[in-house]
C-alpha cells in the first residue's frame, strides 16, 4: 500500500508551530490529485473498507480525516491569498 504525504498539510499548520516542519502532525491520502493549473492539491482518497464487509470505525476515521484533509487544503489557498476577496478564493 502507498500513500501520498500532503504538502497542504504541513503549510496549513506550519506558522501555529512556530514554522518547525518536523513539528506538523503528518497526514497521508492513499490518493491525491493536483489541479493541473494551480498545483494545489484538490482531490482526496482515503480507502476504508472492503466490498464484503464495511469496517464502520475506520470509515468514519477517514471521513474525519477527509474533512480536515480538504480543510487544510482550503486554508493553504487563503493564506496565499491573503488579499484576495471571497469571491475570488472560491473561482479558485
């Protein structure tokens, strides 16, 4: 299995600890994809369970996981963004 470290992770974050890289809380997705004009990480995969049988922990931990996942991505677009309206953020 191989997941993908996310960059927006570690910026979001990154100026709540003290700009130490190595202090961020890491976060992987099992897949991620990339706005092919911006670069910014947009799309977000985390793989819970099984067809068989549904592991209901481990999909509800992901879907937490999802939210803060794409949060973060969100708040790493702002913060380049620092004078940009609200309008112009979401035609991101």
């Amino acid at each position: 299995w191989c997941e993908k470290g996310l960059e927006t992770q570690d910026m979001a974050v990154l100026e709540s600890n003290n700009f130490m890289i190595n202090s961020c809380d890491k976060k992987y997705a099992d897949g991620l994809g990339k706005n092919t004009m911006t670069s910014n990480e947009e799309f977000f995969v985390e793989c819970s369970s099984g067809f068989e049988k549904e592991m209901v922990n481990h999909s509800l931990d992901d879907t937490l996981k999802l939210l803060v996942e794409c949060s973060n991505s969100l708040l790493n677009i702002i913060k380049q963004n620092k004078n940009a309206s609200i309008d112009s953020i979401t035609k991101k």
